[in-house]
C-alpha cells in the first residue's frame, strides 16, 4: 500500500489537468468546417418583411437584435411591421409593451393588416364600418396560436420580464420576443450595472431556448433632430450595444419632411426616402446593410420602394395572389 503525502499541492494539479484538458490543437475543428462547407445549413431563414433585404439579414434563434432610435422616429412602428412579418413566416411572437396598451399595439398592427386608413371617409358608413369589423375579425383569427401579449404598463422589474419571456419559450412556443423599452425594466438611465446585467441576462436566455429576442431602446437626444444616429448614441451603459448580437437603428428622415412641408410640389426632396434602418452590428452576418424606406400614410406600412404594393402579411413573401 502506498500513502499519498497531504502536503501535495492538489490545486496546482487541478488547474493543469484543466489546460491539458481544454486547450487543444485548431486542426481538430477542420473536420466540423468541412462537413459545413459540404453540407450549408438549409433550415427556413427568418427574415426582415423587405423583399430587398433577405439576402443581407437573417433573424435567427439564440441572438438579440436591438432596436435604437429618437423619440418619435417610428422604432415601435417598425417593429410592429415586423411582427406581421414574422407571424406571416410562421412564427410565434410575444409583446410586451409596457409603453402603450395592448390596444394601442394591436389597433396599429390592424391598421397595416388591413392596408388601410380605418378614420378615412369610405369607413364612415355603416357598411365602411361592417367591412372594418369584418378584417379586425379576420386578423384576431389569423393571430390565433400566432400573436400573445403581455398585459403590463409602466415599469416592470428584470426578474418580471424575464419569467414571462421563460414562460413564453417553454410553455407557448414562442419563437419571437418583443420587448419595449429596456428603460422600463431598470431602475434609471444611469443604472448601467442593471441594464448591464439585464441585457447580458436576455443572451442568456435567447440562447438557452433558442428563440429571437428584440429589445427596443433610445437614443440620446441629438444636436438636431436631423441628425443620423451612429452605435455610440444609445442610452446608457455602453455595454448594451456591445452584447446583443444586432444593431438596428431606426431614422426618420425630418429634412425631407420639413422641406417637403415649406415648399410643397417644388420641393426637391420630396423623392428622398422617409426612413431608414441602418444595422451597425450583425454578429453572425456577412453584411450591415441601410435599408432606406417609404412610408404609406393610411396603411402606416413603410415600403422598400416607394412603387411597391402594400404587403398582405399573410402570404410570404407578403405579396397577395389572386
């Protein structure tokens, strides 16, 4: 029988074994790239709802997408055209927005399903208000099994949002989840240690359950209003921008719109786009395109040339068919 002496320092041999175990030559992956070289992934890409943009992003499981932008650019409208989008993908998407009502959220998402302005004059007769109620009833159906909604306004804390979006993955299915703003699930703009925390917990989340998480957040306030944002102009901690996997500030093109309304038919603008979204950060991508988009009033759908035809967000691509 031989004793082993106590005195041995047992640590020192731990955290080399852990070396030896872990740190490893690169050719060993060679075969792994091969087979992927070989084999290209052929799984359904999820998509952005313009036909100009799905050969430059893809949503996919286990990532967070930011979504930036000033107060009033249209970020939740953006957003919300994109939830259309992902339903009509057949996806599973869970909003909690705790800036407006679920009404609010819901009347603007039936605003574009229908294509349609619903306080314009042809829905003004009893038969204008059947044929309204006839699609609002079209899209609470095509929501079913589709579309939930998380019933809170106001501030909610981290832990909250975070059970409701376990919840969600685990019990619904869900695929999708909105949440908007980050600066209702901290406790201020200068809490940087907590949204720090919150966000690096949604990563975790994203990728333990593999669904898509989108958090809407804001910018800072610019100079001007006319102003393009870049990635540094976001609220809060820096961190933020740095563990979300991407990057999509949202702009609303107020030159044009202040141009068009001083000069009207002459003024030279009135062809520029309306908005743009410019992603600054697509981690497993090859691109960081500028989506430049035109915005529908009485649908409120923005387009990706102003010649498109609005979307019908139950087809993919959202195009109707006879």
């Amino acid at each position: 029988m031989h004793f082993i002496d106590d005195n041995i320092d047992f640590e020192a041999y731990e955290r080399e074994t852990d070396a030896q175990a872990n740190v490893k030559p690169a050719s060993i992956w060679m075969d792994e790239l091969i087979f992927k070289l070989q084999n290209p992934d052929r799984t359904k890409k999820v998509l952005l709802p313009w036909e100009q943009t799905h050969g430059l992003f893809a949503f996919r499981p286990g990532e967070v997408t930011l979504w930036a932008g000033q107060n009033g650019h249209g970020k939740t409208q953006i957003v919300s055209q994109v939830v259309l989008s992902l339903m009509g993908q057949d996806e599973k998407v869970v909003v909690g927005s705790f800036e407006m009502k679920p009404g609010t959220t819901l009347a603007m998402m039936c605003r574009m399903y229908a294509g349609t302005n619903p306080f314009g004059p042809a829905y003004q007769s009893d038969a204008g208000v059947q044929a309204l109620t006839d699609l609002y009833k079209e899209f609470g159906e095509w929501t079913d099994n589709r579309l939930w909604v998380y019933d809170r306004q106001g501030t909610v804390s981290a832990n909250q949002v975070l059970g409701m979006a376990r919840y969600c993955a685990k019990e619904l299915g869900v695929t999708h989840i909105v949440i908007d703003s980050l600066m209702k699930c901290v406790m201020g703009e200068d809490d940087y240690n907590g949204q720090k925390s919150f966000v690096d917990e949604l990563t975790a989340l994203a990728r333990d359950n593999m669904v898509h998480v989108h958090l809407i957040h804001h910018l800072r306030k610019p100079s001007k209003e006319t102003d393009i944002p870049d990635k540094h102009d976001t609220k809060g901690s820096g961190a933020i921008t740095d563990l979300v996997d991407n990057l999509m500030l949202v702009w609303r093109n107020k030159g044009k719109e202040d141009d068009v309304k001083a000069k009207g038919r002459t003024s030279t603008r009135k062809d520029e786009h309306d908005a743009a979204i410019l992603c600054r950060k697509q981690r497993n991508g090859e691109d960081e395109p500028t989506i430049r988009l035109w915005f529908d009033r009485d649908s409120k759908q923005f387009k990706g040339d102003p010649n498109d035809p609005l979307m019908y967000f139950r087809n993919w691509p959202h195009r109707e068919t006879a």
